[in-house]
C-alpha cells in the first residue's frame, strides 16, 4: 500500500521532470546550450568546451551508436581524434564508457578546435 499523497508528490514530480525535458528540447531546437549533462525528449546532451555530444536513448540502449559531437558555433558535425592512452579498463577488459582516448574535437567548417 501506498499512501495517496506519496503517490499525488510522485506524479507531481514526474509531470516536472517531463515538462522541464520539453523546454530543454525546445532550447535545444532553439540552439540554446546549457551547461552539464542536460536530459531532453529521447535523450541527452552535454557541453565540453565549444562542442556538444548528443546521443539518442534508443541507439545508446541497443549499442548502436553512442553519441556524436556538433560544433557550438556552426552546430555542424565534428571530426574526433583518439589518440590518447587507453585507461586500464579499456586495456584490460572492455570499453569505460568514458572516450578516454578522446584527444581532440574539431570543426572542419568553422574551424573550431577543442584539446580534450
């Protein structure tokens, strides 16, 4: 059994998070970028610098993509570089999840460039 107003506070809470990941996808559409890793309808983004990775739930879900960098200032897509050491988890086991061999991000267009 759950108490009516737990369940009121939990549905309450539930339609914020859901109305606050439709602004953050209207900004988004809008090109306004906010700062950490930000949820919106499907997925996510996050900020490094002057470039974002965006990735989609589903293709993360079924290992089929795991996100794709876009320039902040031409939102074109960037061109990565990994030329940096692989952590022991990668080395040892399989992949950390983190891109630690992400060296470099750059813009081909506008010519932006970002040293990870």
């Amino acid at each position: 059994m759950v108490d009516e107003v737990d369940v009121e506070d939990a549905v309450s809470r539930h339609r914020e998070q859901c109305a606050h990941a439709d602004q953050m996808t209207a900004d988004y559409d809008s090109r306004i970028l906010h700062q950490g890793t930000v949820l919106t309808v499907g997925g996510a983004y996050e900020v490094k610098g002057g470039f974002h990775i965006l990735w989609n739930d589903m293709a993360q879900s079924f290992r089929r993509s795991y996100g794709f960098w876009l320039c902040n200032t031409c939102w074109d897509p960037a061109a990565t570089e990994r030329n940096g050491e692989e952590c022991h988890r990668c080395r040892d086991w399989n992949a950390c999840g983190d891109d630690c061999r992400l060296s470099r991000i750059y813009c081909s267009t506008c010519g932006a460039s970002e040293t990870m």
